[in-house]
C-alpha cells in the first residue's frame, strides 16, 4: 500500500508570515500529489496539486514542491492571511488507480 | 455544473431507521466516492463506482449498502447504523479511473442516536 505522513499537526503563524507543511510517502509509484483544505464544517477543497514529472508548482500565495528521490512534498503559503486559517490535508495517488491516501492534517491557524 | 451536490445536508436518525444519503454531478463524471470523515481526521474512502460499477469497497460493514443508479448519481443506503457511523460523509467524483479533475461534495452532517 501506500503510507502517508503529515506534519506538524498544528501550526500557529503570524498574519503576514510563511507556513510550510510537509508530507512524506512510502510508495516510489505515487505520481499525483494534491493538496486540500477544509474549513470548520465545509468539504475538503483542492487548493494546488502537483505530479510527479514536476519539481515544484506556484499559484500567487501558494506553492508546492516535490523530491521524488527522498520522497517528501510540502505546500508553501506565502503572506499568510486570517482566512488562510483551516485544515489542511495533503494526499497520495498512484497511477490508474483512483484511491487518495490522505496525511492525517494540519490545523493552520493564522494569528491576526 | 462543476459541483457535486448531496442531500440532505443534515440527518438524525435512529439506530432502527433506514435512510439514503444521495449524491448527484453532471460533469460526466465516470468515477464516484463515498467517504466518511470523523472530526479532525482525514477523509476515508468507503465506496468507489467506475462506470457504473462498484470497484473498491474498502471493507464496510454492510448496514452501509452503496448504489449507482446511473452515472450521474449515488445513493449510500443506511440500516441499523450505530452512534459511532456519526460523521460526515462525502461524496466526491472524478473523470475516469483517475483521481484527476476530483471534486467534493459539501457532505452530509449525519447523527444516529
């Protein structure tokens, strides 16, 4: 199978700073690495993704990179803002296989 | 339409009634998703449709009865549920066998007493 880590559990960062969450995964064929975030009581949204043939992707605030060889991706919030405040979730997928293997979230809270 | 609609959002049911959750997309979709979700935990899968097949049942017990009238909608049948299935269950769908273009439903809030 495959085993997705997460880290931290929570994190508390000031208005205006960066916050970075990484993930690692278990199985070197995961090719497809979306990022979801879920606020209080609302469905996961998917907020940049990124595969495998890629290093890193940017989206304004947000960026995701990825290390096949160590096999670790993290996402990068630039500027954060209050409303950047949720949970947040990264995920694993293999190839013609539609099944997500979700870290077990991150609590982002943003300090005004 | 982009979105993937379940009703109702909110469900109280007792531990002898029997309810549907239902889930609809007209994306053209041809995969779909039944999740649970526990507070503060991540999503976990239950049921996967492929064109109109099931094809992944991750080992729910069967008071949980999945159903894929058409490739539009999905049912989740439910029967002699217990306190603890309280949680929301997701709906989510995606264009093929791939979890590329994948998009969530809103979910529905369900509590059993």
């Amino acid at each position: 199978g495959e085993n997705v880590e997460q880290h931290p559990s929570t994190l508390s960062v000031q208005e205006g700073d960066s916050a970075v969450i990484k993930c690692t995964y278990s199985d070197s064929a995961s090719n497809y690495f979306p990022w979801y975030k879920q606020e209080l009581g609302k469905r996961p949204q998917l907020i940049i993704d990124i595969r495998s043939n890629v290093g890193e992707k940017k989206d304004q605030r947000i960026a995701v990179t990825l290390n096949k060889t160590a096999k670790h991706f993290s996402l990068h919030i630039t500027e954060t803002q209050p409303e950047d405040s949720a949970v947040y979730f990264c995920a694993a997928s293999k190839p013609n296989f539609n099944k997500f293997y979700f870290g077990s979230g991150t609590k982002l809270n943003v300090k005004p | 339409d982009t979105e993937v609609t379940q009703t109702p959002k909110h469900l109280v049911m007792g531990m002898t009634n029997k309810k549907s959750l239902k889930c609809e997309q007209h994306m053209g979709h041809r995969a779909m998703y039944w999740y649970k979700q526990k507070a503060k935990k991540p999503p976990e899968l239950m049921f996967v449709y492929s064109y109109e097949k099931l094809s992944i049942n991750e080992s729910v017990p069967s008071r949980f009865s999945p159903e894929c009238p058409n490739s539009s909608l999905l049912n989740l049948h439910l029967h002699a549920l217990q306190p603890e299935d309280s949680a929301l269950y997701l709906c989510a769908s995606s264009q093929d066998n791939r979890v590329y273009g994948y998009t969530f439903g809103s979910g529905t809030r369900l509590t059993v007493v």
